[in-house]
C-alpha cells in the first residue's frame, strides 16, 4: 500500500523508547508500563527481549557507550594526527554535549547513581569508563607521556567532573574551561617537541 510507514522492529522500538525515557528521567524514574505503552508492544514482547528493566538498562547502556566512544574518537581525529593535540581535542565531544538539546548529564554517572552495584546496569556502566579511560591510555602512550596512565585517569576524571556539572546547569563555559585545563594538564605532561 502506498503511504504505509513500517515501523521499526520491536526490539528497536522497545529500546529506542527506553532510551529517550532513560536519558530524560532517569532509569529510576522509568517504569516497566511506562516503556510499553510507548513503544506500542504487549508486556509479554518487552520481557521476551529483555528479561528484566535491569538488562533492558543495560543494553541502553551499552548502545550509549558505543555513541559516546565513537563521539569521543571523532573529536580527537578532528584535532588532527598528533596525538597530544588529540587528548586536547576530545574534549570537543563534550562541548557538543552540552550544545545537544535535553542533555542530562552523564548517562553513566546518572546510571551509577541509580544502580546497585552487581546489576547489569551497573556493570556496564564500570566497564565503559575502563573502556574510555584505556583508550585515553592509549593516546597518552602514543604522545610521549612518560606517566601515560596518570594522565590518562587526570583526564577522564575531567571529562567526568564536566558531564557531571552539566547535570545541574548547561553552562557552555564548563565544557570550555574543561578544554583548558586538558591542554594545561597535557602540555605539563608532555611538553611540546621544539
């Protein structure tokens, strides 16, 4: 028939509504009925899918993890090839977070926050801030840092302390303070080649 939009599988559906409902309230302030009258699927499919809220979290979770990662390498590429300026430069992904209409904050913060630890939510939301901070790792090692993992974790805590605050106030100057303090930190740990 023309005219007819299929729409989305209900996996999809399920978890594309538990995400924008996750993000905006919080995975407490979520219920279970609240998903299903929004994505237009009987309670039976949504625990077919996924077993529990927990593991319906925790794949939201992990599908934020890949956006949030594959953001935090684009920035960094952006800054150019040197991977010094490239520590600086990520920190352009979280002034884009900032920019994005209905941010909340750190998705995982706000997760930890939620969460027990041992649940699935939980878990994931340990293992992407390893993941971020490995891959920070990487880069400090690839620039020179004679203390690669100190850098590394100074960092992330940044990264993390900014996401934080922007739970409370979307101030466009924490982001870009946050900026300076990453290249303070960076040129302190490895000076520039003359």
């Amino acid at each position: 028939m023309a005219g007819t939009v299929k729409r989305p599988p209900a996996r999809q559906r399920i978890l594309d509504t538990a995400s924008e409902l996750f993000r905006e309230h919080g995975l407490r302030g979520v219920g279970v009925d609240r998903i299903i009258d929004q994505s237009g699927v009987a309670k039976a499919t949504l625990y077919a899918h996924f077993p529990s809220k927990d593991e319906l979290a925790a794949e939201y979770l992990r599908r934020t993890d890949d956006s949030w990662r594959g953001k935090l390498r684009a920035a960094a590429l952006a800054a150019g090839d040197d991977p010094r300026e490239q520590l600086v430069g990520m920190f352009d992904a979280v002034a884009a977070s900032y920019r994005r209409h209905g941010f909340h904050g750190c998705p995982f913060i706000n997760a930890a926050a939620e969460s027990e630890p041992g649940t699935a939510a939980h878990t994931v939301t340990v293992e992407h801030k390893q993941l971020v901070r490995e891959w920070v790792h990487g880069l400090a090692e690839a620039a020179g840092a004679p203390q690669p993992q100190a850098l590394a974790l100074q960092l992330t805590l940044l990264i993390d302390g900014t996401l934080a605050a922007g739970r409370l106030e979307q101030n466009e100057a924490m982001p870009a303070a946050a900026k300076a303090a990453a290249r303070v930190l960076v040129d302190r740990a490895i000076p520039a080649p003359h």
